[in-house]
C-alpha cells in the first residue's frame, strides 16, 4: 500500500500556528493548486487542499511564509474526525506534511528575511539546494498585489 502525496502551490492565507495542550506545535494551512490546463485555457482550475504540519516544520513555516507564499510538499493523506459542539460528528481530510520547501525566488525570500529551507517533521531544517531560476538575467521583478492572487 502506498499513501504518498506530492504538491507544489501557494498559501491561500497565514499558516495557522497552535500547541496542543502537551506544547506541540501544529500549524494549519490550505494549499492552492493549480490543475492542469484543459484545451479551454482561459478557465483555469485550482484545488484547495487542506495541509497540517507538526513541530519544528510548524513553526519554520509559520516563520517564514505567508499568504501567497508558493512551497512545496511531501506527506500521506489522513482522514480523522471528531464531535463538534452540537455532537455531530465532523470528518477532516489533510494532507500530514513530512517534508516541505520553500519556492520562492531568492527577491520574494529577500523582502521577507525568508531563507530557503527544508525540514522534515523527525529531523532540524537543512538547507535546501535552489533549482536554477528560469527567469534570472532579465533584472526586473515582477509585482504583484495580493488583489491579484486568486486566494
């Protein structure tokens, strides 16, 4: 059996950084993804998958993104439930993030002190090898407003 899930997409707001009652840190976050173009190009589709973090990979991502911030990550799809307050019970589907990387390009990371990290949940934050930027040499950043964001 293999339960593995693979995503590369951006933060629809702040990750959501609680303890739990024994001080463990747990940070809650949707994920948008983008789906495939269909021949139709003007309609583009997104998924918006919802993801928890444990402990030290928690806090690193509560620290050093934000809403809009594009990462990457590897972890297994869990399904838990619980009783709301009116006694119903409440089924969640997420994503358990076992390893994650921050996406960003070195001018974004720049503006918000974000260096490029990946941590996995078991195991300290080790630096991770940056993949060549493709839009580097050009000089010019691209701006955009969080009105543009479609989350």
């Amino acid at each position: 059996m293999i339960n593995r899930v693979i995503l590369v997409g951006r933060l629809t707001k702040d990750i959501n950084l609680t303890q739990t009652k024994s001080n463990i840190s747990v940070g809650l976050f949707t994920l948008a993804v983008n789906r495939q173009y269909s021949k139709d190009k003007e309609h583009r589709d997104a998924d918006f998958i919802s993801c928890i973090a444990w402990r030290k990979a928690a806090e690193i991502l509560a620290q050093y993104t934000h809403k809009g911030s594009r990462i990457g990550i590897d972890g297994r799809i869990q399904t838990r439930n619980y009783e709301d307050k009116n006694g119903q019970r409440v089924y969640v589907t997420e994503v358990v993030v076992d390893n994650f990387e921050l996406l960003d390009s070195k001018s974004e990371q720049a503006t918000t002190s974000t260096p490029v990290a990946q941590a996995q949940t078991t195991t300290q934050a080790q630096p991770a090898q940056q993949a060549p930027d493709p839009f580097a040499g050009g000089g010019d950043t691209i701006d955009i407003s969080d009105d543009d964001l479609p989350f």
